[in-house]
C-alpha cells in the first residue's frame, strides 16, 4: 500500500499551496463495509444482503459510498485541513476486495488560508468510482509551528506516521 502520509504532514508545516497533490490508496474488505454500517447505522440493505444488491444491478454487495469518501479523512488529517464543505459524485461501486486509490488536489488557496480541492478515486481497475470537491482551511502559521514541534517530538498521537 502507498503511503505518502509523513510527507503530507512536512508539506502542510512548509504551507500548502495550488498543486500539491496527495495520494492514498486503500483496500476495502467486508469488515470495513460491516464496521461502518454499525457506526453510521446505515443497513441500507445494498451493503448487506447480496439479492437485494444484484436486483439494483450490482454484481455483489456494495461499500458505502462515504465509506470510500472518508479517504479524505486521511489526508486532510495529515495535513490539518480543517474542512468547511464537501460534496460527493458517486461514480461506481467498490466491492469488498477493492482497491481505490484518492487522488486530492489543491485547486485554490486564498490570503487567509481558506483552500479549494478536488478528488478522485479510482479502483484497481482504473474505473472512476467517486468524485469530491472540497473547501475547508488550511493550517496558519501558528498551527504549522505545532506540526513542526509534533514532528519532532516524533508524532506520538498519530499512528499513522508510526508505521
């Protein structure tokens, strides 16, 4: 799996700008699929029972759709985006096994730090399955020092930059 993840982080403490392009990829397993309908209680039954998935025209039971969407998750918390908006087009279906890549994209940063993004995602396949556009704001100065110190201090509270 490609982690770009401690490099997230360094790019946030030097200030993001138009361009910087972040990537993660993940593999969605059945466990992730049932894992989240507990948390969200959504037990649409598309994610759970296989005739009423195939009668909506899918091969198999489904992930959720914000499932797949909370890569972001990733990489605005690696980079301490503070999301203010984001909307979702879904694309296609991702099946336990998948593996999606989330590609984000600055797209437009202002004087005080508020940014525009864009996503894509795409499974193992190179099918687009889901498309966001995203607002929210970035670190300021102050913030990018506590990164930095965090960082230094060897990032104890983010497993993430563990592995």
């Amino acid at each position: 799996m490609e982690k770009k993840i401690p490099n997230t982080r360094r790019k946030a403490i030097k200030g993001l700008k138009l361009g910087d392009t972040f990537i993660v990829t993940r593999n969605f397993t059945r466990e992730d699929t049932l894992e989240f309908g507990r948390m969200t209680r959504d037990y649409n039954p598309v994610h759970f029972e296989p005739r009423f998935a195939k009668g909506k025209g899918f091969e198999d039971l489904i992930s959720h759709g914000l499932l797949t969407g909370s890569m972001i998750c990733e990489i605005g918390g690696q980079m301490a985006w503070l999301a203010t908006g984001m909307s979702f087009r879904f694309k296609g279906p991702v099946y336990a096994g998948d593996t999606v890549t989330c590609r984000m994209i600055v797209t437009e940063v202002d004087d005080i730090g508020l940014a525009e993004a864009t996503a894509k995602f795409t499974n193992q396949h190179g099918d687009l399955v889901l498309e966001a556009d995203l607002t929210g704001q970035l670190p300021g100065s102050v913030d990018r020092e506590i990164l930095r110190e965090m960082l230094l201090e060897g990032d104890p509270t983010n497993p993430l930059t563990q592995k």
